[in-house]
C-alpha cells in the first residue's frame, strides 16, 4: 500500500520504518526539517533499538522517503497514519492541538486529492480520549472534505503498543491489533497495512479503540505502583519482596489472568476487605505511605454507591434485590457488597425486598445469623421466597446474580427498572431497552 505517516517522533518513525520493511510504499511526515533531512539521509531521528539500520536500508531501498509537504503527501499515498503527540496541557486535560492541526492539514490536502476518484482513509494512531476522533477530528475532515466520513473519506484508530527501547521488536510481534473502524472498509484497510504480523486482532468501535489504550497504560502504572508500594512494605517488615512478587507472578490462575479485572459489583467477603485493612495499617505503623493501597477500600466503597445513585435517578420508591450473599452459590454474607447495599437503600426509606435463593432465615447458622442480626436485624421482613414475589412488588430491580432462575424471570422493557450490578449474559441486547441500566457499562 502507499502510506503516509504523519510525525516522525518514536511513534511515527518506527511505524514508517516497519511498514516500509513489509514492502508497503512509505512517506514520513514533519514539520520539523531537521526530522525530514535525516531520515531522507538514511539516519532516524530517534534513539532506538535497531531503527538505526532500519531506515537505513529502507531508504535506500526506495520503500521510504520523508517530505515537510502535506499535499505531496496525500497525493502519494491511499491511507495515512496520524501518529503526532497527544500532551498534557497544564491542568491535566489532553492537548489536541496537534491532532486538530493535522486533521485540518489532511482534509485540505484531501480536497483535491478527492478529484483523483478514489477514497483515503485518515487512521489516527495518537493516543486520544473516547470521542476525540467522532466528536473532535471527524466534523473538520467532513468540512475539508466536502463528504462524509465513511463514505466519501475513510476513517479509523489504530492505537499503538510500542515500548520505547523494544518498539520495533514490538512492532512485528504485538500483543494485538486494535483497529476502531467507523465503516468496514476503514478497517478492512488498516488491516491490510499489518497482514502477515501475529498476534489477534480485533476490530471494534471508534471510541473503544481509544479507551483500550488508557486501560492498558492505567493498568500499567497502577501495577508498577502496586509492585513499588508492596516492595516498600515488605522491606519494612523485613520480607524479601522480590520473592514475595516471584511467587505472586507464577499464579496465571489468579494474579496474572482475567480474574478480577471485569467490571462488576463492588467486591467485599470475608478475606479481600480485612486483609487489605491488616496491610494498610502494618504499612501506617511502619511509617510507609501507599496510597494506592490504601486507596482501595475507598474506591470499592464509591463503587457500591453508585448503584445506590442509579437507584435515586430512577425517582422510584419500591425496590428489588436479587442476589445478597459474598459469592453467588454460597450462602457467606460477611462483608457482602450486597448486604451494604440493601442497608443503604432500607436506610434511605426505600421498600425493599430482597431473593437469594442461597439465604434463607431456616439454614442460616453461626455466623450468618448473628451477622443478619446484628448488621440488618430487619432482614427477615425483607426476604422474599421467590422471584415472583420481587418482581410482582419492585418498580426498580437491582439485580446482583446470575442465578439461572432470576436470569430467566426478569422482564423486558422499562418496567421495573433494571439496573444491572453483574452484566447479564445479555446486556448487550439489553442496552437497547428503556428500562435497562448497567452498572459500569
């Protein structure tokens, strides 16, 4: 494919460079002269591992070439790639004025590269919040343009993965291909650029393309900083924290897996909330500040107060539980997120009726009876023997199980109200209802 790439820092650079490797026709794009020269010199304008004889041998082989020109540019190529920075501005907010500027350079150049009969499409690999490209970058494309973006001009996100220091190795074997496509034919074009390299692709919305960058970098740091505050607390108690971590990343069961990282109801039981309080004051005693981790239970708790809100925006009084234990399947109710949740509500006035098939006052033993007792002494008035019973009384169902019997109950369209703690195995068909809220999607 004929490509340009737009900014040639180390995002651009390795981009153009690889792609030029594969045998795609490639023309870097800069407005720094200094950038344009080196790499038409056959050198890279960035520090990286093996970019240096990359460019090299791609320029001389004529797959690469730069230019300052955004015209000459466009007219030489089918499909561009934006890969400009994306900084902080001052407060925090994302700085667009690259993005915005470019976008406005490639629809002007596109204008008459219109005249030529065949459609470009514009793939936007800069790092961008959700709704910067549809709501930001595509209206000035259209106005440039004349046309509709995926009709007339074809428009995609294609973030990047690339580790400064191993980018181009990551280039060729990445964790994955995200492609956000606003028409088939967008993505049927930024897949053709990376045929032939591993790893799975998925092509999915626009906005998603974005969000899945900022999951992968928030998660990266909140594990570094995670491994640095355990680190810290572990040296204070005199424990090996290189050990500790060693045997913590050979669990690919549970550590290192998709467990836990669904977004869902707040967690709670008899384990995750005490265990993180013992670590969090052992660290406080010992004078080591962790805010993440200490952070953790806070967050857990705005979390369980977001049903409580969804709730309140439904301006309705009659409300249904379903679900009240720790864990569905068990009857375990210490610490359960959903017993907290059925005391906010009741004590916000609500009339609440709650179904767990698992609870029942006449098997409840020990523990759990002292805990309804002395946590929600009302409890009992409060069960339902069945799920009929809920949904005959609520105007707003919470529901936080998927117990096959409550699952196959619960109605369609806006009434009661559904809002959704756990994703139903049919939320997606559900978000086209009325009545449907999810919880965190």
């Amino acid at each position: 494919m004929r490509v340009s790439v737009f900014g040639l820092g180390y995002v651009g650079c390795v981009s153009a460079a690889c792609l030029a490797s594969m045998g795609h026709d490639v023309v870097g794009v800069d407005v720094n002269q200094v950038k344009v020269d080196l790499v038409n010199d056959g050198k890279a304008p960035v520090v990286e591992e093996r970019i240096g004889e990359l460019i090299a041998d791609v320029v001389r082989s004529g797959a690469l070439r730069a230019t300052g020109d955004v015209r000459e540019a466009i007219m030489d190529s089918e499909i561009s790639l934006v890969c400009v920075g994306t900084p902080s501005e001052p407060n925090g907010s994302l700085c667009t004025t690259y993005l915005e500027r470019v976008t406005e350079e490639i629809g002007a150049a596109l204008t008459e590269g219109a005249k030529r009969g065949s459609r470009h499409t514009v793939v936007f690999r800069s790092t961008m919040l959700p709704g910067t490209c549809l709501n930001l970058l595509v209206p000035v494309l259209e106005k440039y343009v004349g046309g509709t973006a995926g009709v007339d001009v074809g428009v995609a996100v294609n973030p990047e993965f690339l580790r400064e220091g191993t980018s181009v190795r990551d280039f060729f074997d990445p964790p994955k291909t995200v492609i956000g496509e606003l028409d088939r034919a967008s993505g049927d074009a930024v897949a053709a650029l990376y045929e032939g390299l591993p790893g799975e692709v998925f092509r999915v919305p626009v906005p998603t393309a974005e969000a899945i960058k900022y999951a992968d970098n928030a998660f990266h740091g909140l594990k570094i900083g995670f491994a640095n505050e355990l680190g810290a607390v572990c040296q204070a108690l005199g424990v090996d924290s290189h050990q500790v971590m060693d045997v913590f990343l050979a669990d690919r069961k549970l550590n290192i897996s998709p467990a836990y990282l669904r977004p869902g109801f707040a967690f709670g039981g008899s384990c995750l909330p005490k265990d993180l309080r013992s670590l969090v004051h052992a660290a406080q005693r010992a004078d080591v500040s962790v805010p993440i981790l200490s952070h953790v239970l806070p967050s857990n708790s705005d979390h369980l107060q977001r049903a409580v809100e969804l709730v309140e925006r439904t301006g309705k009084r009659r409300a249904g539980l379903f679900g009240l234990s720790f864990k569905p399947g068990t009857d375990d109710l210490r610490e359960s997120p959903l017993v907290e949740l059925a005391e906010r509500l009741f004590g916000k006035g609500y009339d609440l009726k709650i179904y767990d098939a698992n609870v029942s006052l006449s098997r409840l033993l020990g523990a759990n009876r002292e805990y309804i007792e002395n946590r929600l002494p009302h409890l009992a008035q409060l069960l339902a023997d069945s799920v009929e019973e809920v949904l005959d009384h609520a105007e707003v169902c919470l529901v936080g199980t998927k117990d096959p019997a409550v699952l196959s109950a619960l109605p369609h369209g806006d009434a009661p109200v559904i809002i959704d703690l756990v994703h139903l195995p049919d939320a997606d068909a559900r978000r086209a209802e009325q009545g449907y809220v999810g919880l965190a999607w």
